[in-house]
C-alpha cells in the first residue's frame, strides 16, 4: 500500500508501472519517496515561517499544509515530466529550468527552518536590535521635545536668576546701612542719622520690591515646572507607547534579516542539504539509466504519435476524396436543361419582383 502511494507520488502512469519488474516498480516509489518528503519538510517551515506571522498554530498550519501540496505538486511535475534521452546531454538540457525552480524551492523552503533550527542566535540578535532601538527610539523622543524642555528651563532659570540678583541688591542695602548705623562704613558716624535713614529706606523699598518679585516670579516658576512635567509626563508617555512596537520586532523580516547577520556558514550548509534533497529525484532520474519503464511508455507515446499519424493521414484522404466527388457531381449539374430552365424562371420572376418594386417607389417620390 505504500509502495503504491510513493508510485503515485512520483508521477509515473500506474499503467505501465504496473506491468514493470519489481525493481523498476521500487525505483519510482523511491523517487515518489523523496517528492512526498520534501512537501512534507516544505510544510513544516512554511508552517513555522507563517507562525510567526499570524501567531496562530491553526492559520500557520492551514496555510502551510496548502504551501506543502503547492510544493508536492510542483516536485511531481517536475519529475513526471523529465523523459530519458539517448544523449546525457539532452536530458540535462531538458531538466535545466527544472533544476532552477528546484533551487529556488530548496531556498524557499530551508529558510525558514534555518530560522527555527538558530532561533536562540536570532533571538539574542533581535534583542540586541531591540535594545539599540529602543535608545535610538528614547534619544529621538527626547529630540523631539527638547526645544519645548530647554525653553521652559531656561525661563525658570532666567525668573531665579532675576530674584538671585535681587536678593543680592537688598543684601548689599542692608549692609550699606547697617554699617553706617555702627560707623564702620559711609560718613563713619556711629548712630542713626540721616544718611542712616536715607539707607534704611532705600532698603526697605528694595525688600519690597524683592518680595513682590519673588511672589510673582515663584508663581511663574510654579507655573513652569507644572509645564515641564507635562512635557516629560508626554515624553515618558510617548517612549511607553512605541515601546511595544520595538518589543513585537521579532516577524518573519526580522528574524531573517537577524539570521543574515550570523555567520554564513551553518546557514550555507542547511541551503545546501535542502538543496540536494529538493533535487534528489532530478538528479535520480537524470542519473539512473533508461529502465524497463522508460521503454514502455516511450513505446505507447511512439504508438499514440503513429496512430495520430495515421488519423490525420486518412482525414486529409477523406477531404481530397470528398472535394473530387462534389466537383464531379457539379460538373453533371451544370449540364442538366431542366435544373437550367427551373433556375431561368425563378431568376426572371426575382426581376419582374424587383422592377414593379422599384417603379412604385418612383410613384411615391412623385
């Protein structure tokens, strides 16, 4: 029973197989073999690579199940269709576009398991990307409102800067008179005279203007710092909503990108098994002589094309034959009075028709 099912994978007419020796019978099933297997390797990583996509085991396995019989059918036709020549060089000539689509296939298909079989590597590489992403993604955050930051900072600076220097005259008045109270600075007068109080006043009228600066300008310091942690609460803000897109950076383009960053060594190697396996039955049938098989079924096309042959042969015939009788049954015709004098009349009534037609029509325009 599975003999038979690896015969029909291989695509040969069960007809004929039928009819051949046990050995030719085993060759096939060998082929058909290979074919079924490679679909079935294309299923798993067609299913693994979609997998990554949709992150559905159901999806990845439907959609890889109808890849893998794509695959299978591709591998059977490819097969079937390769005929034995007389000359080496025929059939590799032959199987040249097949050998290419092979490639492409064994590419197609180890590529994703290449990505399964290194997926510790990949990952540690997405990761790598990942956290030099999300650096990148902070830094042109932070780019984006830095303008905004720098401005509010430096407003807030500016308004302490103001009440700083403020400070720092009121302190200078408070010395100034302060000394000239004890003598040691001014008019050098010990007591309060009045230069004394001229000081104390230009003082006072500085500590109020201070305090006045300092309220109004300690409520706009308030005001920006409530602003700037808005700023940052938005940066944060933004920074937290793209990070899961940097986190989901891990579908089938990114693992195959990491996967090409890796040594390509192992890589080539794998391509290079799926690539002998993809074309092992080619190069079977390419290598293994011509069997028991090939002769039969070059025997029946032979005996189709004679047959054919003889069919177009014998309706060329047929018209020839056909085209002489009707021309000697018209030629009798035409020497016939009777069938003459019966066209005659029929022709003179069509005129008469056809002239008392045209002389009505006359009178009507008349």
């Amino acid at each position: 029973m599975l003999k038979q099912f690896f015969i029909i994978c291989s695509g040969a007419d069960k007809n004929i197989i039928g009819t051949c020796s046990n050995g030719e019978q085993n060759k096939y099933a060998g082929i058909g073999a290979t074919v079924f297997f490679t679909a079935l390797l294309a299923w798993i990583a067609s299913a693994y690579a979609l997998y990554t996509v949709f992150d559905n085991v159901y999806t990845a396995a439907f959609f890889g199940f109808v890849w893998g019989l794509l695959i299978f059918n591709l591998d059977r036709f490819i097969v079937s269709t390769i005929r034995k020549r007389d000359k080496f060089r025929q059939e590799l000539l032959q199987a040249t576009p097949r050998i290419v689509l092979a490639i492409i296939i064994a590419i197609v298909i180890s590529k994703p398991l290449e990505i399964k079989i290194f997926e510790k590597e990949v990952n540690a590489q997405l990761l790598k990307e990942k956290n030099d992403m999300a650096i990148a993604n902070k830094k042109q955050v932070s780019t984006f409102y830095k303008t905004d930051l720098d401005k509010n900072k430096a407003q807030t600076d500016s308004l302490r800067a103001e009440i700083a220097r403020k400070e720092k005259e009121v302190a200078g008045l408070y010395s100034s008179y302060i000394t000239e109270a004890e003598g040691t600075a001014g008019t050098k007068k010990m007591g309060k005279g009045p230069i004394y109080k001229e000081k104390r006043e230009s003082h006072d009228a500085a500590k109020q203007q201070l305090d006045s600066l300092r309220k109004r300008n300690e409520a706009r310091i308030a005001e920006n710092e409530k602003a700037g942690k808005v700023l940052q609460a938005d940066l944060d803000k933004k920074v937290t909503e793209t990070q899961p897109v940097i986190d989901g950076f891990d579908g089938l383009m990114a693992r195959i990108n990491a996967l090409n960053k890796l040594p390509f060594l192992p890589s080539l190697f794998i391509m290079l098994l799926f690539l002998a396996i993809e074309t092992s039955p080619i190069i079977a049938k390419l290598l293994s002589p011509k069997g028991e098989y090939d002769f039969k079924l070059e025997d029946t096309e032979a005996a189709m094309r004679s047959n054919l042959a003889m069919d177009t042969h014998q309706r060329q015939l047929l018209q020839s034959t056909d085209a002489a009788i009707y021309d000697d049954v018209y030629a009798d015709i035409r020497t016939d009075r009777e069938l003459y004098e019966h066209k005659k009349q029929k022709a003179l009534d069509m005129l008469r028709t056809h002239t008392d037609r045209f002389s009505e029509k006359q009178k009507s325009v008349m």
